[in-house]
C-alpha cells in the first residue's frame, strides 16, 4: 500500500539537519511545527527523540528518514 503524500513511491533521503530559534521548539510551537509537517509532508514527530526547546526530530514514512530540527 502506498502512503498517502507519496503515491508514486516512498521518497528516499537519509537525513536532512536545520537550525531554529529554541523558541520555535518550545511544547506550544513545537506543536505547530508538527502539524504544519504532518498535513504537508506526512511527516510524524518521533517524541522519545524530541528535547523541549533543543530537538525535534520528524520521520518521513519510516524512521530512517527524517528532519533533524535543532536549536541555533
């Protein structure tokens, strides 16, 4: 079964890494940044890896692909 966001196959990338403010990972925006992730891309928060204010990571269909987001 295909997923969802990805009809034509599940896309294939390692990691990619990005820097934001650690105010854009606090509980409150970290869960705007999931959901915008989620209804865009299909992507889903791995939350044993998320470190409030400091680390978010994302997985895309499987949890060897994912966004790596950290505070600057």
């Amino acid at each position: 079964m295909s997923h969802p966001f990805y009809p034509t196959g599940t896309p294939r990338f390692n990691h990619v890494a990005m820097s934001l403010p650690a105010d854009l990972l606090n509980q409150e925006n970290r869960t705007d940044v999931c959901r915008f992730f989620h209804e865009v891309l299909g992507f889903e928060e791995m939350e044993v890896m998320t470190e409030d204010r400091h680390r978010l990571i994302l997985s895309c269909v499987h949890w060897d692909q994912f966004i790596f987001l950290i505070a600057e």
